[in-house]
C-alpha cells in the first residue's frame, strides 16, 4: 500500500478564495442581473505596460528561428534580467546584492511555499496573523503544524503573532523559540507597514536568538512613504538572518506571466543536526536548480523592460493608478464612519466591519446588497475576524461606484 | 539555531550537466580555436514552430489592453489548453481522461520533482538504474534515500532496477517491495522502449502489489514503431496505479517557454496512516495550487497551437528533423563497428563506448579529439557505466559533422 504524506489530511477545508468563488457563483445564479464588482482576489486588472509587450514580441521573434532561439536558461534566471534587478532594486537604494544571491522564478507563491524545504521539518514557524495562507498550508504539508486545534481555530505548534487594531497592526515578537519568522511587509491583506526602526527590531532580535527572517515585499512599489523601507536589507545586519521575495505580478501587472525572485545572501547561515553551519544560498541553490527549469525565457525579457526608462515611467503610472484608487476606498470609507487601514503603501485597505459585524456576514452583507465581493478577514486568520480586505486592482470606474454602493448601505 | 533540511546533505556532489559544462569550460579555455559540437545535455536547437509563435504573439496583445487582460488563471490550466490535451493526446488513442485530472505546468522536471511530496518519506522508491538524476535527488531531498555508499555509488534505501545491454535495456521487476515505481518510456537517457505488453507486466505489477507507477513519457511524440504505447493509460488497469508526466520541451521545443503536463486519474488511491484509502488526485490538486500558480497565459496560447492543423504539421516536421538526425548517428557509429541503443523511437542514442573504456575517460577523449560534447553514460547511474549518451536535437550539420569526427577517431 503507497502511503500518502499524511500531513496533507491536516489541512484545513478549502482555500479562501475558493469558498469567496463559491459563494460569488451562487449569488450569481441566484441573481443573474446583478452586475458584481469584485475588489477580492488580489489580481490586476489594467493590461501590459507597452515596454513589457514591445519586448515580448522581440523575444517571440528571436525562438522563432535556430539562430536566436534559446532553450533551456540558467535556472536561476538570465544575467540581463539579474544585473538588471541588482542595479534598480538594490545598488540605487545602497544595498550591494551580488548575482549569485538572486533567484528568479515564476512566482513568490513558489518561491514562499518552497522554502520551507530547505529548514528542518522540527523548525517552528511564526507567522503573522492575519496571514497569506500559503506560509501556513505549505508548512502543514511538511509536518511542522501539528494538529489543528478547531476550538482556537489554530494549528497547535505554529506561533501567531497577531496583528490587530490594538497593535496598530505590529506584531510582538515571538513569546518563545522560533525558527522561522514569515513577516510580509507592505503586509497582505492589512495593508499597513514598519519603519525602518521597526523592522530593525525584527532583525536584530533574529541576530540573538539565531531564527531566520523570511520577508515577503511583494508589495514593495507601492510604499509612498519615505520611513518604510523598500528592500529588508536596508537595515543592517539583515544580510544573515533574511531572505526576500519580490515580485513583479502587482508591480507590472505579470499575474498571469509568472516571474519573480528570491534573494538568499551568501551570509546567510543554518545548522545541521552536529550544530556545524551551513550556507542557506547553498541549498536554495540545489532546491532551485534540481525542481525548476527557470522562468520563460519571454516573461524574462518583460520583467527585464520593466527597468528601462520607458518601463519605470509606465510601471509608475500603473502603481498611480491603483494606489488613486486605494485612496478613492479609503477616504470614501472614511468619510462614512468606518475605520481603515492600509492603502497608504499597499493596494489592500483593511477596514473593520461595522457594528462588530463577523467577516463572512459583512462579506455576505456586501455581496447581497451592494454585489461587491470582497475577502472575509477571517480567511487570513483568527485576527482577522471583524476586519474585510478591499483591493486598490480594480478599474477606477468600478472603484468608484463600489464606493458609491456602499455610501448607499445602511451600516 | 535554525535546523537546515539535512537530507540535503546526503546529496552527491553536483549535477551532472554541472561537471559536463565545467569540462567543457576549461577545454574551450585551454583550446580556445576548437569548434564544439554540443551533443550533450538534451536541449533543442530549431526554432518555435511558426503556429506557437502566431499564437504568442496574439496572446501578449491580448494583455496589452484591459479589455482582454487576463491576470490569475486557474492553477490547473486553461480549459483551452487541457481539452486540446484530452482530445488530442488521449481521446485520440481511444484513451479517456478527465479535465480535472490534468495539471498543466511549468515542466516535468518540476512536477516529476514535486510530486514525491504527497506520498509518504517513508515510501520505498523504485528507479530504472541508468536514470534521470531528478528522480533520485528529490527523493534524497526529503529523507527516503538513506546514506550514500560510495563503495557501490548508490543510496542505500533506493531500490535500483538495472538496464543495460543485457537485459535489453528492461528492467526485472523489483526483488522487494516497493511504493513508487519511476519508469521512463521512451527512456532517456537510454533511448530504449517497452512494448505495450510488456508495459502491461509493470501496470500488473503495481495493481497486484498495491504500489503506484509514476511514467514520464516526455519523449513519446518521438515513437515511430506500432507497438510502443504511447500512454501508459493504453494498458488495461493503469488508471488505478498510474501517474503520467508529458511535456512540450521537446515535442515543439518549449525547453526555453516552460510547459508541460500531468495526468492524475480519479481512480488512484493512496493510504493514511491508518489504512483509509485517499484519492491521490485531491492531493496533487491541493499541492498545486497551493504551490504554484500557472503557467504563463501566453505560454499555454502557445502549447494549445500546437493541436491546431498547422501547429501539428509543424511538429511532425520538427520530430523528423530530430529522428533523422537520430538515424544518422545511429547508423554512423553502427558502421564503425559501434555497439548502439536507442534512436528510433527516442532522440537519444546510447552506446557502448568501445573497448570498454570507462563512461568518463570516453566523454575526455571525444572533448579533446572530436571537440564533441556528449554525456557520460555513468552521470546516470551505475548501470550507465561504460556507455555513453548522444542527442540528436543537434543542428543537421553539425549532427553529420559530429559522426564524420568520430569516424576519423582511432577508437
């Protein structure tokens, strides 16, 4: 008999937005007339800046014919786009990053879910709650959740660091020994940051208690704000106890042509089983290189655009353009009454429901009377009850009139 | 301290392809005038098939614009694509497959890499000895190799099924019970095939000994002979036992674009640790799209032109180029006197290197003096001792510039 990993059967129900999906087709069915504006899923809307498709047209054309044609690339992603990323994301804000410490691939999704593979499976985790769900799920595959304690609504060995209004949404640090520490800043789904300071804090409490930093910054080009700091390495002594993941699907609008990257500093250490160290760069590299065959060679000549002069000026627009529409949500919340956070350096607001009202009846509420489809804070976590996510994705017509819509609830 | 993943550690030295370009590397160093002949790793070398290209282009205008953006798709794949799949892989060949039970993905050196995760690390691995490295090193990764033994070269808890000459290349079935069965048909690197009878001996096998067979059949679109299934799913009861692995890398020469498939039929079962049967396809499902999210849209518009009239007029051109380079080293080094394996329903050809000479010393002597590079038949495994792989996706010139060298040797 094939064993399965058992560790799958801990998984709890569906994904979020499956059951978002679920209830959506059923409002839908039920009311064929409605015209739904969904602000839910984290997925752009506006097309391709011009300077991604111009230069994926010319990449086409080249594996058209034997003499340009490329096949397989270098797994960790080609110097031009490497180079590129190192000189515009890192060297112009003074972070030195050498080439052999970036990894492109097809999404932070993976890259997030993959990592864990290189830790011990007895490493506790910490996550912030409320949080990406792919942190969490992809640790209960590996069997370092324990069992989910369906009472609390939490999986026992994972440590939650709440995040909530009370907090103003900053997490204390761990109340006992971590190994891992998932921190997503600009954070997904409530929208709110650390200052330098703050994220300092993090670093240098991961320096003396030798747990590692595992920074989602997928968000990072929406930061209007001069203290948040863009990259985890701007603050020092990061190098040895961080890896960061960036991605161009929000940035550039590549949701739907995959790439992404990882940065593992050479500094960075873990230990095996005799206490001897070993170099954390090392063994993503193997990981990387033995279950990934590099991202197109097409999407690769996209994100490589994005840095040229006419890419970084589309690229602004379009991080304009949904951070308008962030404002557009919160303020109008705002004016009702509501209390919101985010949209200020990331395209969620965060908002907590009126009248104590639990997530998935403000969620239904919403759905049922102004046919917005939103995301149940609850979804994201525990922490998470009483809150609702709004996303900044959406067009600025539809923006607009959910705000409308919603003037028009009576809350 | 943060606990590495110390099965990494029983991992032996780098890959393969990492050696052979390192070689390459210092002889083109040291002989800076010779001109290479790369017959080594199997990348392609023709360009895209005209139909993918169109196709691509279309797609990256269609995400230029709002209207026809498309961001997020299903984890699964578009429905375009997975029905062109079944219609045209499968229900051609009288096979029926459902649409939930096709994964498209970035390659099969993921998903042949990623799909151990969902069974047991306490499973008993079966591989064919020669052997794609992947297999074998995502299984050290998480724990069921046991030590390496450097005497014998092999993982002490890794069953090995020997192919060689002897044995005509087809493996004994397994001497101990076993979990997960990898078979590779058409086989690389030995290039060899399995009747559909003698395929059904495995599939019986696996169905009488409660194990499972994961068939990666990436080179099928290269069998030219009556009897060589093409899925394994064409053998009675394989349904209930069988995982099968395609992909577009070779077949329309994606290597660079990233596309592949697998299939996960309904009916396969897993057990918990308590006995319970699982279906292994909510399994797979749940990995993936826990862990990845799709292949790039312009990608897929690309793999489905492939099914078109003109897409598949293309790839029959482009499979004759690459079998008729086959045939031509085939028969060359046969004139030699060579012993020589596969090449008529694979691309690859697997020889005897002459006079016994070891797998190493023969990829040294064809660098130095036929400045050809080919892969040592032991990169593969023990049983790869003393023969060596030859690939015919070469260009024509320099496939028939490469077997004039080699007649010139004195071997």
């Amino acid at each position: 008999m094939t064993q399965i990993n058992s560790n799958f059967l801990n998984l709890q129900g569906s994904y979020l937005f499956s059951e978002i999906a679920k209830r959506r087709t059923k409002f839908i069915q039920d009311n064929p007339q409605a015209e739904i504006i969904s602000l839910g899923i984290g997925d752009v809307t506006r097309g391709l800046p011009e300077a991604v498709t111009k230069a994926m047209h010319a990449a086409v054309d080249e594996l058209a014919v034997p003499g340009t044609f490329r096949g397989y690339g270098p797994e960790q992603g080609y110097d031009f786009l490497v180079n590129a990323i190192i000189e515009n994301d890192y060297k112009a804000r003074g972070v030195d990053i050498k080439s052999n410490e970036v990894f492109v691939s097809d999404g932070s999704k993976c890259d997030v879910g993959n990592i864990q593979e290189i830790f011990s499976t007895d490493s506790i985790v910490a996550v912030q709650d409320p949080v990406y769900p792919v942190y969490v799920d992809t640790n209960v595959m590996a069997g370092r959740s324990g069992l989910f304690d369906s009472g609390i609504g939490r999986y026992e060995n994972i440590v939650y660091l709440d995040c909530t209004a009370e907090n103003d949404f900053k997490p204390s640090l761990p109340d006992r020994k971590v190994d891992l520490i998932y921190l997503c800043y600009p954070n997904n789904p409530t929208g709110m940051t650390l200052t330098k300071d703050e994220l300092k804090v993090w670093v240098d409490y991961a320096r003396e208690n030798n747990c590692l930093i595992l920074f989602d910054s997928a968000y990072e080009a929406f930061i209007t704000e001069a203290d948040v700091p863009h990259s985890i390495y701007e603050v020092e002594g990061a190098r040895e106890v961080a890896i960061e993941f960036r991605s161009f699907s929000k940035t550039a609008g590549f949701t739907g042509i995959r790439c992404a990257y990882t940065v593992v500093p050479r500094e960075l250490k873990g230990f095996d089983k005799d206490g001897s160290e070993v170099v954390v760069n090392d063994l993503w590299n193997r990981r990387h290189t033995t279950k990934f065959n590099g991202v197109s060679y097409v999407t690769q000549r996209g994100a490589e655009a994005i840095y040229s002069a006419e890419g970084k000026e589309q690229i602004s627009g379009l991080v304009d353009y949904y951070m308008t529409n962030a404002r557009i949500i919160r303020d109008g919340l705002a004016s009702l009454g509501l209390e919101v956070f985010g949209g200020v350096n990331a395209p969620y607001i965060w908002l907590k429901t009126p009248k104590g009202m639990d997530s998935w009846a403000f969620f239904d509420k919403l759905l049922s009377e102004a046919n917005i489809v939103g995301t149940p804070g609850v979804g994201f976590g525990q922490s998470g009850q009483g809150y609702f996510r709004l996303t900044a994705f959406g067009s600025r017509e539809n923006t607009e009139k959910a705000v409308e819509r919603i003037r028009n609830l009576s809350l």
